[in-house]
C-alpha cells in the first residue's frame, strides 16, 4: 500500500480534545516531527481532520 509523509507544523495547546488526541493516535511526540504512514482510508481521514496542524512531506 502507498505511503504518506506527515509533519506536525502547529501546536496542539489550546485545540479541542479531538483534535489532540488525534495528533497522538497519529503518533507524533513533538513539534515539527516527520512521521510515514499508510495511506488508509482511516489514516487519511485522521490527518484531514487535524489537517490546520500537519502538512504533507514530500
């Protein structure tokens, strides 16, 4: 299955509770972390919801 880069770019402080436990199923740890994952229907929908906060690597 194809893969996809994701960086966290903005913060999670002050986000609904959601949103920061999104960032955290995703497995980013810190700021400005690099993270692959599969591009699964339910990963793609995680990172669209949370998609103010990560950009995609390429």
């Amino acid at each position: 299955m194809a893969t996809i880069r994701i960086k966290q770019v903005k913060s999670a402080i002050n986000r609904p509770l959601d949103q920061k436990r999104t960032i955290k199923a995703l497995g980013f740890r810190k700021l400005n972390q690099v993270l692959e994952k599969e591009a699964t229907p339910q990963i793609l929908g995680m990172i669209k919801k949370v998609s103010h906060l990560v950009e995609e690597v390429k």
